[in-house]
C-alpha cells in the first residue's frame, strides 16, 4: 500500500490504484466521461483534471496517472493531491466549456435527457454562460444497425463506444475517422453491428449520441417505475432493472454483479420488451371442431376435467419449459403427484442430466467468475457466443489477460478470441482420456447442451467426465466441470426432481406418437407435440405450444411474476413483478392450484408465501437467495459410470438463431430485424470467404 494524502486526508492505497480511484477511496466526487472502470483508459476529455502537489505546474488527468508514478515531497512526505483547489474548478470550468462548444442544446428532445453525465457535470462543474458565439460543427447521423439510434452533432469523442466493441463484445465495427475537429464515430461504410452485446454502448454513451433505437421518444426516465430483477433469456440470470410505465414494461437495463454478468447484457435481454407485448395469450381458449374459441376459466377447467376422469395415470404426462419459474414447477409436480401421474419432465430429449447423479453433475461448477481464475478452458459442445454472450464477453476478457490456453471441440465458430480446434465430434475428446496431468493449475471444461441433447448424450457426458479426471479438472480446491445451461429454468427443475419418477416416460418417451392420453405443457414451446395426446398448454404466447394445443390457459411472463429460478451455476435468484399479465392471465402456479381443485386433487397452499413455505421444507437450499449450493466433486465421478457409444457425428450448439430463442423472443419484431442482420452478415461473410 502506498501513503497519499487527498484534500487533507491521509490515507493507504494500492500503488495500481490511478490517481482517479484513489481519490475517489478517500470520498472525493472526480467528473469523467472517457474514463470507465472496465475499458483501458483512453484520457480523452480531460475533465478529471486534479492538483498534484510536486509534480508538473499544471492540472494532472487522474485517470492515466497511477499513484505509484507519484514522487514524494523533499523530505519524503507522501504525495499530495488537491481536487478542489482554484486551479482544479478553472480548469474544469475550462474543459466543460469547450466540451459544450459544439454541443448542440437539444436537452427537451434527447432520449438522454434526466439521466445525461453531461447534463449533470455540466451543471456541477460548468459556468452559466458560453463565450462561444460561432456556428457549431454539424455531423450526419450514421446508421449502424437496428439497435441503436445516432445523433452524432452530440458526440464528445470519448471513445467509450469504440473501446467497448474492440475490448469487450471483440468485433472491432466502430471506429474513428478525422481529426480533431473532423474527427467521427462510425462503422466501416456505415455496416450495421453484428455483436450480440452492441447496445450496451448506449449505457456507456455519457452523452445522448447513442441512444435505444426501439426505446426512441418512448419515455421519460422519472415516468418510470423502476424493478430489479434477473433475466431469463439465458440460463446465467444477468442482474436486470426493468423499467415500466403503468402495466406497461418500456425498457430492460442492466444492474451491476460482479459475480454474473459485470454490468453488461445481451441484446436480446435488453430489446425483448415489444415481444412481451405481441401475440400475447389473454383469455382462456378451447378448441372445438379444430377451432379454438375463446372461453372462461371455468369452461376450460370443466374440459379438462372431462378428459381427465378416463385417462390413466400412466397415460397422462407433464412437460416443462425453458421459462418456467421453479414455484410452479413445484405446483405442477405435486399436482401430477396427486393424480397419481409419473411422466414429468423438463429436459431436451436425450438429455443425460438427472439429479440422482447428484447437484456437481449439472451445475456449472467453478461458477461464473471463476473464469477469471482458469489457465485453459476446454470448450465441448458449445458456442456461447450465441448460447451466453455475457459468459463469451467473461471469456474474452480472461483470454486477453494472458497465460490461458482455450480450445474447442464443435463448432468452429467466431468466438471473439482465438482458440486450438480440436475436432468437431466427442471421439476427438478420447485421447484426453488416458493422457497425463494438464499442466494448468486450474483447468476448466464447459459442457454444452450441443454435446449432451442428443442420442448418445449420455456417453459424451462419460467421456468428458473421463477426459475431465485424467486431466485433473477436478481436484482439491478446484471443480473446474461445469455445464453450460441454454434454459432459465432447467437447473431449478432439476433441483426439484422435475424429472420421471419410477418407471416414468421421459420427454422423448411422452413425445412419441399414441405415447399419451393426456399432456399438460408448462410452457413448452420449443418441441413438436405428434397428434393423439389432448394438450393442455399453460403459457404467454400463440407460439407452437399453443397452436398444437386443445386448451390454452393464459399465464404470466416473467416481468408480471414473482418466480425463483436457479442459474446455471446453481445460484438461486428472484425475480420482482414490475408489470401485470394482460386480461385474465394469471400467474401459473395459481392456475395450477385452481385447477387441481377441479381435479379433486387440491393442493395445499392457497398463497405464493404459503407455496414457498411448502417449497423450501422439501428443498431448502432454495430459501437461499443469491446463494449456491455446491455440488460434490464425487458426482463427476457418478458421470464417468454412463454407459454407451459415441457416435461421430459433429457437436452442433442447439442454438441456431440467437434472437430466436423463446417465444417472447420470436414474437419481437426488434428481435426479427435483428436476425435478419445477423443472417445477412453471416451470408455476406460466407460469399467473401468463397471468393
């Protein structure tokens, strides 16, 4: 620790500390606009400028000088900073000035507008008046992409939005050209941005240049009620704020967590919002006559009651989905219980996962940020490019520290950082099997759904675990097996044993034609249900779960309920409702209560706190909010024990369209625009590489 003394104020900090972090430890507020915590410092605006006693006569940039590069006074006292001296508020009077020269003073229409460091700084550390009475420089609107929206006359060249693309998200698409004055932020002839994380440069932007293109004009930001949250669209639970205007949601923006998703999201996580507003399922239908007619709760329930008497329990089945909240999967799996009913299931067909292998089997184990501490990352089976963006961004950033080897058995896919390609099918990982000690100290192996949703999963899953043991993946102090989850809500159904009971058909089973009588879908949308079974769909949206139904149950999304779900690390989370479900929806473990009354099988809550209550009895590790509950490292070894052939065919990721996910996702039309981008680019790519 290094001795410095900030405003009168004597205090230790780490010598890597800037000058900007060190007198912000000791309380001191330090305007930027270019400096940001996790982008390499660029010194752009200059408006950190401070006082350091001893050093040169004029006001320093705090933050691209580090408190090790400061010399201690004549007689070794420690060095000193001032950052409220006479010279620090001219100076910063001086740098506002000529930042708001060419800015133009369109604060009551600007998006950015309430929530602008511009606005704010200038109105803390700037004058109230301009010298300036020249023309401004004007600057054309650029488009890059469907996402976010230019207003370029506003621009201060911080460079935020640059450092970002080429540091961060990896695809180096905004640029500067000009100088100076002529100076321009853009992409290369205007392209639009193809990275799955472009929209966070709106949060980086200080100013209103870059703003929400499909958030444009919508609201003002103390219109709006704000709801923190966690994100479903992937199975990491990026910490998110939603945003809503009466029962409206207006935007989706991301909270910080170090331990997640740092303060960056995906775009899908932030521009779904329209889809939760499309195609929405509102009433109760029933089909009759191959038409499906609007009803009531209770006609719906009565139909379902009506086919239920004569069906058998073996003939009668429950699948869950990728959305479903861990609450009414627990509602869903005791009514099935009651009734007598054991062919429950969540997971993809094919899929090896099971708790009786125990929680390690199908946790991602190192947790997320023990990325940061792997030196060689195993990828198989996966892209998370496109399955986990802000786990590839975590990635990237481990891969530009240095000393970390990565490679990749699948796809060969643009991951944003280079990698060893190993082969493309499971027989390229036995000859890791036999082989000696990895030399890393802490090795990682992510497991993607690509290597284990498919016919011979269970074996892939056995030869990764072996390939895992022999290179001392897991050892003492150190789990480094872990599987990567595409579905907010597969580990929670897993945790609570949403799987066959004795005897049981898995999904597979219960999707084969004539299988069932009977099939309840919590959810399910990403599965073809084969003609016979009477299907009960409890969802959001006309998706293909809801077309294929006989009656359809309105259910609410996840901003209009509170629902637990459980990452792919085995973190345990909540969301917060921020809106309503439109018309008569209904959040879905209340459907299923009212519902088994009907049945005669009623379960025995009457309350979400009452739910829970039963809920965390059976599986207390659930109580636990923003907690994990570790996996043994014995249960990789339980892997090991699955039987069967590898075939050799290649691992594919099961995600094929990013934007296209889910059924709030397919339901978006920014979602639609934005994969139909993405596709050309691709195609685009594909014709340069053949020429």
């Amino acid at each position: 620790m290094t001795k410095v003394i900030i405003d009168g104020q004597e205090l230790d900090v780490p010598p890597e500390y800037t000058l900007l972090q060190a007198c912000e430890a000791a309380g001191a507020e330090i305007p930027r606009f270019c400096f940001h915590e996790r982008l390499s410092i660029a010194g752009n605006c200059r408006m950190c400028l401070i006082e350091v006693k001893g050093g040169p006569p004029k006001p320093v940039a705090s933050c691209a000088q580090n408190v090790r590069d400061l010399r201690p006074g004549p007689n070794g006292e420690p060095p000193q900073m001032f950052t409220k001296s006479p010279m620090v508020k001219k100076a910063r009077e001086g740098v506002m000035e000529f930042l708001l020269i060419n800015h133009p003073l369109d604060c009551p229409i600007c998006d950015q507008g309430g929530e602008c460091d511009l606005q704010d700084q200038a109105m803390a550390y700037g004058v109230d008046h301009t010298r300036y009475h020249e023309n401004k420089r004007a600057v054309e609107d650029k488009y890059i992409g469907a996402l976010v929206k230019t207003s370029m006359n506003r621009c201060i060249q911080c460079t935020r939005c640059i450092r970002f693309s080429a540091e961060v998200a990896g695809v180096s698409e905004l640029g500067a050209t000009g100088r100076g004055e002529d100076m321009e932020i853009t992409t290369y002839l205007e392209a639009a941005m193809t990275s799955e994380l472009q929209s966070n440069v709106v949060d980086l932007c200080p100013v209103g240049a870059l703003t929400s293109k499909p958030y444009a004009f919508a609201a003002r930001p103390w219109e709006l009620s704000k709801t923190p949250s966690v994100d479903v669209m992937d199975a990491l639970g990026s910490a998110i704020r939603i945003d809503a205007r009466g029962r409206e949601v207006m935007r989706i923006l991301p909270r910080t967590n170090d331990d997640i998703n740092e303060e960056w999201i995906s775009d899908k996580t932030r521009h779904v919002v329209d889809g939760l507003r499309t195609q929405r399922l509102d009433i109760p239908y029933i089909r009759e006559n191959g038409r499906l007619r609007p009803a009531t709760w209770k006609e719906a329930f009565a139909a379902i009651a009506d086919k239920m008497r004569p069906a058998k329990s073996e003939r009668v089945g429950a699948l869950a989905g990728q959305l479903a909240g861990v609450e009414e999967m627990y509602a869903l799996k005791a009514m099935m219980t009651a009734l007598g009913v054991k062919n429950i299931d969540a997971r993809y067909p094919g899929s090896p996962l099971h708790p009786k292998h125990g929680r390690g089997s199908y946790l991602f184990n190192s947790t997320i940020a023990g990325i940061d501490q792997a030196d060689a990352i195993m990828l198989i089976g996966c892209n998370p490019r496109r399955e986990a963006p802000v786990l590839n961004a975590r990635i990237r950033k481990r891969w530009r520290q240095g000393n970390v080897l990565i490679g990749v058995v699948g796809e060969q896919a643009d991951l944003t950082y280079s990698y060893t390609y190993l082969g493309a099918g499971p027989d390229s990982l036995t000859p890791m099997i036999d082989h000696a000690p990895a030399k890393a100290q802490k090795p990682m192996f992510i497991v993607g759904q690509g290597a284990l949703n498919r016919a011979d999963g269970a074996a892939v899953l056995a030869q990764a675990a072996k390939a895992a043991a022999s290179l001392g993946v897991v050892k003492d102090g150190w789990n480094g097996f872990n599987i990567l989850h595409t579905e907010a809500g597969l580990v929670g159904a897993l945790d609570i044993g949403f799987v066959p009971g004795e005897g049981g058909l898995d999904t597979g089973a219960m999707l084969k034609a004539n299988a069932l009588d009977m099939l309840f879908l919590l959810g399910v949308d990403e599965v073809d249900v084969p003609a016979g079974a009477f299907v009960v769909y409890i969802g959001t949206h006309g998706d293909r779960g809801a077309h294929r139904a006989d009656v359809i149950l309105p259910g609410a999304a996840y901003p209009e309920k509170s629902a637990t779900y459980v990452n792919t690390e085995g973190r345990v989370q909540m969301t917060t409702r921020a809106a309503f479900p439109p018309g008569d929806a209904r959040e879905d473990w209340a459907i299923l209560r009212a519902l088994s009354e009907t049945l005669g099988c009623k379960l025995p809550f009457d309350s979400l706190p009452a739910l829970r209550a039963a809920m965390y009895a059976a599986y207390p590790h659930l109580m636990r909010i923003d907690q994990i509950a570790p996996g043994a490292a014995a249960d990789i070894q339980n892997l090991s024990k699955l039987g069967g052939t590898i075939e050799k065919s290649a691992l594919v990721s099961p995600v094929s369209d990013f934007y296209f996910t889910n059924p709030i996702a397919r339901a978006s039309a920014v979602m639609a625009e934005c994969s139909a981008i993405a596709k050309a680019a691709a195609q685009k790519l594909t014709l340069t590489a053949a020429e």
